[in-house]
C-alpha cells in the first residue's frame, strides 16, 4: 500500500479541524449560563453560499450576515468543490460513517447527477417568487436541525442515564473514576438542560436517511442532492486550477474512476470539476501518477453535466408556480391562534423568507419554549419555530434566540426592547379554571406573571362550591393591555393535560390583526 500522499493528510486534518470546530459551535449554541452569547455560534450558516443566495432572493436584498458567504464562493471560482472535500462538516460524516455502513456501491441511473441542478434551481427560483426551500435542502440545516432535535438531546440523555446507573449501582472505586468524568462533560459537551421536541422523528428521519443512503453510493446526497454542491460545482466549472488527467493515453485499469468518492472521473479518465471535491484520491492510487493538481483548460466534459433545455425550463415553471399555489390558501388569510413565533420575528411573509430551518434558536432556547412546526404555518413554515407554552415558557429576561438567527429572521433585541414585544395573549378558560369551575383558590398564574404591572389580576366573587355552599373567592382576569403572550402562566398552570390558561398569538406585535375571542375563554 501506498503511503499516504502529504496533502491528503492535510485534507484530513482539515476535514477533522473543521468538524471539531463545528461541533465546537453547536455546542456553544447551547445556552452557557450568560445572558450574551460570546462569538458567532451561527458561523456555519453565514458561510453558506446557497443560504446567502436563496435568502436575498427572498428579500429582494443581500443580507450583510451572510457576508462571509461570499468567500467561499470566491473561493470555489478558483480552487472548485474545495469546500465540500476539505470543511463541510456533512460530507466529513459521510466519509467518517462509509466504513460502519460497508462498501457496496449501486450502479445508479447515470442522469441521477442532474437531480442536484434541478433542487437547485427549483431552490432559487421559488425563492424568488416566495416559496423558502433553502431549509429543506440545505446540508447544512438538515445537519444541525437533526442533531439539535434529536442526536443532541438522546446523547446527553443516554450519558446521563449511564451515570446515574453507574453512580446508584457501581463500587465505591468506580464512582470515584466516575464522578470526574462526569463533571468534565458536564462542564463541556452536555446539554446545560435535557430538552424534549415535538415533531422529532421528521427532522431525524432527514438526516439519518441521507446517511443511510451512503451505503448505496459513497457520497450519495453530495453527488445527486445537494443544491449547495450543486452551485459550487457551477463556480468550479470557470476555476482554473483543478485536477486532471496529465496523460490522456494512460492505462486502462480504471482505478480512479473505481474509487472516485464523488464519481468525478469517467471511463475515459476525464475528471468532471463540478463533481470533484479535491480528495485526491485519485493522486494516490493511479499506478501511474497521471494527476495532478494545478492551472488547467476547461473541457467539454466540464459542460456536459447541465441540465437539458426542457428540463431546466421545466424546473424553472414549477418554481415559479408553485409559490403562487400555496399563496391562494386559506392560512394565508386567517393563521392559525396556536402559531405563536419568537420575540423578535419579523411579519410572517418575510420570516418564512429568512428563516432556514437550523433549529439554532430552539437549541439555545433557555425554557425549551421553542418547537418545530409540523403544519400549523402550512408546509412551507414546517420546521420554523414556535412557542408551545404548555412545554415550556419565553424567559422574561432572555434574548438569545435572535442572537444566534443566522439570516435575522428573528431580530436580535435587547432586553428593553424585547420585554416590549407582545407575542400572543393569555385566555381563562372558565370551564378548567378552578376559581371558576370548582371555586377551589388558584393564584399560579398570577404568582408566576414576569410583568412588573401583573398582567393577570383578580376579582372577588361569590360562587357555590361543589356542596353548594356560598364562598367568596378570588376569580383571575388577564389584563390584554398588559400581556406579553410568554406562556409562563400556561406553562406553570397545575391542572393536569390542557392547561386552564391559554396562550395564542392573538395581538402580537408584528401583526396590528388579532384572533377573535374563542367562546368559552376570556
């Protein structure tokens, strides 16, 4: 066996560098016990060139976050599908979980390819025209979006659970090696709160399928899915330095086209840019030592990986008529009271325009308030966030969802400003209420109001109790003007199942149209 050639060593500890810095970010996401977080945690997405792309499209302006994206890009017109071999922390996976899945590549159908041109397209086009897929496609936010609602929360539960076996079972000795450990993933890679989701299983079922699919072909959703790879390779095909064949008339044993992780090189030996992610395999196995990285002319197999002209006028008619398909909805009009969204957010078109889906704000989210829409915001607004009060509340002191928004979806306020956005309104439901209904003394709701003026208040009433008798009691009221929508009071209600107080997104701030009153609730 050959010895490993110096540059795949470096591409390797660029591959181990830039994941562990990632991994670094996701867990910094979390919260650290500061009100202000240190650093871009959001730095991965800011350096997304199709996030940046996609998202102006939507705003009809460049979203100066995203500027750092624009290196990249650069980048890629000059050295081609760098990026995808060297940092992106999803193609790392692919390659770390290639050995555990086996090696049993699939003959595939050879227009597969062209899928990741047409989700591309499709991407930016209805982007343009007000339909946000970025955040279903993005490598980038499937990545982090499974591993904040799921992968995340199962690893710190399951250590937990390991320690705390160790810890009521193990001898003396072996708590004593134990306990340090534990304070030392404690202090470092654990969730600083063990946090559940709703609708988990769509967002791991994301990702875990794309790694399941590289055991059909290495690289699977690198070669024929993603839309970021997809733009790059677009960039690469104008880079001028790349990787090729030196010797047109080499031998016929085929090896690089065999072991290609990215089938970049065809039976002719001919090396496709838009496909290469400089892993330089090739380098090392050719017998021969035919390639070679450095300045070299474009060639007409570089041009024939496009789509077709039917096919592309094709995917740009869907992309513009889908967006207007689910603009004639009834949701549009009259949204749904139980979609409540961050302080911070901006009107719900414009939101749905920049948000992408990362689950950044639900990971740092202190009460584990935030939840991922399933089709409360229809299906383009599926795994955006949302309050869901009865699982947790917005902490009146905290604005660190709109300090890890990567695109500014969600504004990052300060506290002054955000304990002046109203996101919703508090309900009483009579019939659960226990003043109300079994004239039993409650004042939870009103003990727990973060508001300095109390948002919930009482009024005496004279009421039968469950013998009968008349008592006097205490019966609480929200004050509209007042209330903020937090959830608190929902959240901390001791009724068990559906709390006796509830919170919809009536009144919000970012929307003058309120919901009217359910009857039945005040």
């Amino acid at each position: 066996m050959k010895k490993p050639y110096l540059p795949i060593l470096w591409r390797r500890l660029s591959q181990l560098l830039c994941f562990a810095a990632f991994l670094f970010l996701f867990v910094r996401t979390d919260y650290q016990g500061q009100d202000e977080l240190s650093g871009a945690v959001n730095l991965i997405f800011r350096i997304d060139p199709l996030i940046a792309l996609a998202t102006s499209l939507a705003n009809r302006t460049f979203i100066t976050l995203l500027l750092p994206a624009l290196f990249v890009l650069l980048a890629s017109l000059l050295l081609g599908r760098w990026f995808c071999g060297w940092v992106c922390p999803m193609g790392t996976l692919f390659d770390w979980s290639r050995p555990l899945l086996g090696r049993r590549d699939r003959s595939l159908p050879a227009a597969l390819p062209k899928l990741r041109y047409v989700l591309l397209l499709l991407t930016l086009v209805s982007a343009l025209f007000g339909l946000p897929l970025v955040g279903f496609l993005d490598p980038f936010s499937i990545l982090v979006r499974g591993l904040t609602m799921a992968i995340y929360p199962a690893f710190g539960l399951a250590i937990e659970k390991l320690f705390t076996i160790t810890y009521q079972h193990g001898p003396a000795w072996l708590n004593a090696a134990s306990e340090p450990v534990y304070q030392f993933l404690r202090e470092t890679v654990l969730p600083f709160q063990q946090k559940v989701f709703t609708n988990v299983l769509p967002a791991a079922a994301m990702l875990l399928t794309l790694l399941a699919l590289e055991w059909m072909q290495r690289r699977f959703f690198c070669r024929n899915l993603c839309p970021l790879g997809a733009l790059l390779g677009l960039a690469a095909r104008f880079a001028p330095w790349r990787i090729a064949n030196r010797q047109p008339t080499c031998s016929v044993c085929s090896q690089c086209s065999t072991l290609c992780r990215s089938g970049a090189i065809n039976h002719q030996r001919q090396v496709n840019p838009e496909r290469c992610i400089l892993c330089l395999d090739c380098l090392i196995h050719c017998p021969q030592q035919n390639f070679s990285f450095g300045p070299s002319r474009r060639t007409a197999f570089s041009l024939a990986e496009g789509l077709s002209r039917r096919a592309f006028l094709g995917t740009a008619l869907t992309g513009l008529a889908t967006p207007f398909l689910f603009a004639v909805r009834p949701l549009k009009r009259q949204p749904q009271p139980n979609l409540i969204r961050p302080p911070g957010a901006l009107a719900e078109d414009a939101f749905l325009n920049r948000c992408v889906r990362c689950g950044e704000c639900m990971q740092v989210c202190i009460g584990n308030a935030l939840h991922p829409a399933l089709t409360e915001a229809g299906v383009e607004g599926m795994f955006t966030p949302r309050l869901v009060p009865r699982i947790g509340y917005c902490e009146y002191q905290c604005t660190l969802c709109g300090q890890v928004c990567p695109t500014g979806a969600i504004k990052h306020l300060s506290v002054n400003e955000k304990q002046a956005v109203t996101i919703g309104q508090a309900y009483i439901d009579r019939n659960r209420c226990l003043p109300f209904a079994r004239a039993v003394p409650c004042m939870v709701c009103e003990e727990h109001c973060p508001t300095p003026q109390k948002a919930i208040r009482f009024r005496q009433a004279t009421v039968l109790n469950d013998q009968g008798q008349a008592v006097t009691i205490r019966q609480p009221y929200v004050v509209d003007e007042l209330c903020i929508g937090c959830g608190i009071c929902e959240n901390k209600c001791p009724l068990p199942g559906r709390s006796a107080i509830l919170v919809t997104s009536a009144g919000e701030s970012r929307r003058n149209d309120g919901f009217t009153d359910t009857p039945g609730y005040r």
